[in-house]
C-alpha cells in the first residue's frame, strides 16, 4: 500500500535549549515521509526552490521515497522559523516564509494516482484541498494543521476536515479550533466538524485516539469499549534535543502502520498509535530530520517492545 503525502518541505531556522540551527532540512511533509518510509511507500507532492540542493532530495530519496512530486521552482524554500526555550512541547513561530509556497500549485503526476492513502500534512488549507480533489478514489484520508492555518485560514480550513478519516492535532491545536477547553468536550466537537476520528497529541506525554460513530466509515467490527478513547503514552527520555518533527514523525508512523497493514480494526489503530509514539520519541533526540536519517527498523521494533512494557497493566 502507497501513501500520498502533499505538505510543506522546507528549511527551518531553529532554537532549542540544546542549541540553533539555521536552515536545516525540514517541513511538515519531510519529517511524516521519513517517519512513514519505515512502514510503506511514500510519495511526496510539494515545491521547493532554489536553494534546495540534491544532496536535500537525497535525504528522501536513499529512504525509497519517490519525490517525482517535489517541484522546483524559482525562488527560495518554504522557511520557518521557531523557537522552543520558552516551552519544549509547543513551538513558538518566530517566522513563516511561504515563499515558492505561495503560488504553487499542486500537479499530480500520473505514477501517483494509484496511491491508496492520503495524507495532508500541514501547509495551506487550499492546498491541501486541491490534492483531496485530484485524489478522489482513495481508501483513507488524512490530515494535519496548525494555529497559524486554525487562526487565520479557517473557512478553507473547515472544508478540508469535512473530507478527513482522521485528523491529527495537539492539544491546543484542539481547543483553539473548538474553542473548548476540556480535553473530550473539545475532541468531540472536533470532530463534529467532519473527522471520523480524532489523533490529539500531548507532546511529550503520547496521544489519545477518539473514535465518533462514524469512524474510518469501517472501523470492522468494533465492539463499543473500542470506540472509547486509547492513550498511547510517550516514552520518558533523557535528552530531548528538538521536538521540530515530532508530531509529523507520529504522524508517518501511525499512518505508515495503517496503511502496511491495509485495514483498519481497532487492533490496528491501536498499534499504530504506539508505532506513531515511537517514531516522535526518535524525531527528537537530534536536530531536524537527523535522528530519522541513522534509524533503523530493529530499533523502532526494541523501542515499540519498550513501550509495551511501561504501559502494560
Ligand atoms: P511539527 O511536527 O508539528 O513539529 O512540525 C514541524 C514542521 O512544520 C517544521 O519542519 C516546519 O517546517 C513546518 N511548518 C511550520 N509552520 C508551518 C506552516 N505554517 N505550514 C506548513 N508547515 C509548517
């Protein structure tokens, strides 16, 4: 099974408690294609400009993703810039360049229509849109978003979600967008937006799965206490480095997982909210995309064991 992702790739400016860095290889669709590729294959649909070199592309592509979807256009790369010294679960937005972003317009190319997930990572809403629209046949939909899309796009933004299985956001993503701040009162008014179901993400903490009776249109035989809530818990680790990614990493891993095993029962949801747990906990040992780059499939398998084991009653 395929995955088609479209979101932002990107150069990000960043400091952490650990330290800056400057322009390193980054973006929502970059940090869930690396994350997923451990799982499925992934495409990739996005722009980037000039300064984006092929040892960049190369990142991707020695993972086995095909980013005969990358565009390269004039001008430079989609930049942002954060920071996380105030808070090293939400990131502070210093700075959005769209750039080469702000007049793309996504082209399909015909090696990816027979992609069977879809994944909107986070990048404008039209565009976001746009893809969904090319991509009408697909199994599963995903998504995801940010305050800055919630706060400021938010029409575009509602019709996005009225088309997702699932939707993928944190904790204040969730209230910001439902405008409530109880954490179940705000998921089920998420989704009463449009998502059949609900990934929150608590950062370091893990993330919790809400199911509506509509979810995944064929959660197969689900007995009601698996529509209830699951809590993946995160891993405690000694050394969060850069939390950039993290989210986009779970992201990659939960779908990735779903879309290798091709259905989605509960047991399947359920193992992938780990996998997703597991491959954020790896996303911020190092700056940017770097601890993906070394990782390998034994030590996301030892790492999924470990988890099992601090949550298993
Ligand atoms: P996260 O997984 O939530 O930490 O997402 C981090 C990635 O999101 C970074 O690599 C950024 O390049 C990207 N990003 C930040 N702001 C935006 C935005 N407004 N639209 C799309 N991508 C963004």
């Amino acid at each position: 099974m395929s995955i088609l992702v479209v979101g932002s790739v990107a150069f990000d400016s960043l400091e952490t408690p650990s330290g800056k860095r400057e322009k390193i290889l980054g973006g929502a669709a970059t940090h869930f294609s690396l994350a997923a590729s451990f799982f499925t294959d992934v495409r990739v649909i996005g722009v980037v400009g000039e300064d984006f070199l092929p040892e960049h592309e190369a990142v991707m592509t020695r993972r086995g993703i095909d980013t005969a979807g990358i565009e390269h256009a004039k001008g430079l790369s989609f930049h942002w810039t954060g920071s996380y010294l105030k808070d090293l679960n939400a990131a502070d937005t210093l700075a959005t360049d769209l750039n080469v972003f702000a007049t793309f317009e996504p082209k399909i190319p015909a090696s990816y229509l027979d992609s069977d997930y879809l994944f909107l990572a986070n990048i404008d809403p039209v565009l976001q849109a746009r893809v969904r629209k090319q991509m009408p046949k697909v199994k599963m939909v995903a998504g995801d978003t940010m305050n800055y899309w919630i706060a400021a796009h938010r029409e575009n933004l509602l019709k996005v979600l009225a088309e997702l299985d699932v939707l993928l956001i944190n904790d204040g993503e969730a209230r910001m967008l439902s405008g409530e701040s109880n954490a179940l009162r705000a998921a089920q008014m998420v989704m009463a937006l449009g998502p059949k179901s609900l990934v929150v993400k608590h950062g370091e903490y893990g993330a919790t799965a809400y199911f509506s009776t509509r979810s995944f249109g064929k959660l197969e035989q689900t007995h009601e206490l698996e529509q209830r809530p699951f809590r993946a818990p995160g891993l405690p680790l000694s050394d969060v480095v850069d939390p950039t990614g993290a989210g986009d990493s779970f992201a990659g891993g939960f779908y990735g997982y779903i879309a290798s095993q091709g259905v989605t029962t509960p047991e399947v949801v359920r193992k992938a909210m780990f996998y997703g747990s597991v491959m954020g906990s790896f996303a911020v040992e190092r700056f940017g995309t770097e601890r993906l780059q070394t990782l390998t499939r034994a030590e996301i398998d030892e790492r999924f064991g470990q988890l099992r084991e601090i949550s298993h009653l």
